[in-house]
C-alpha cells in the first residue's frame, strides 16, 4: 500500500523556520520516502505505508521534542504496491 502524508506544524514564525519545522523536515527528507515536497505552509511525501508511518512517528516525536505547539497531519492511501 502507498500513502501520502500532508503535514504541518506550529506555531509558525514568518521571519525564519523555527527548529520544530526545521526537525520535521529534515527527518521526512532523510527517510526513504519519495515525492517529498517540503514549503513554508506545509509539506507532502509519498512512500510505502511502513516507511510513511514510520517517518510519521519519528516526526511528531521529534517536532513536539522541539517546540511544536500543533502537528496538524492527513494521511491517505493512494495505491497499491510501489512506484
């Protein structure tokens, strides 16, 4: 099963990225994930369900370790098997 997970997290700081939106992103960009596309207001990757949960895991822990108010997430399954 492929899933896409859509996320963000606060609260939000529009001079400079604040350390929860910085770990979060770099914790979806170093997993095995594919698609990902990360921005100022919010961020999508795409993978197999076990990589996207487990980077959905590593994300809230460490966002919320780092100061994240709210981690607002959809997940959704888009297919069947991989790429």
């Amino acid at each position: 099963m492929r899933l896409r997970v859509e996320f963000t997290t606060e609260p939000f700081d529009l001079d400079e990225a604040p350390a929860h939106a910085v770990v979060a992103r770099e914790v979806i960009r170093t997993a095995e994930l594919d698609a990902v596309d990360v921005g100022p207001f919010g961020n999508t990757a795409e993978g197999g369900a076990d990589q996207v949960l487990t980077a959905v895991d590593a994300l809230l822990r460490k966002a919320l370790d780092s100061g994240a108010t709210r981690v607002s997430l959809q997940v959704n399954v888009i297919g069947e098997g991989t790429p």
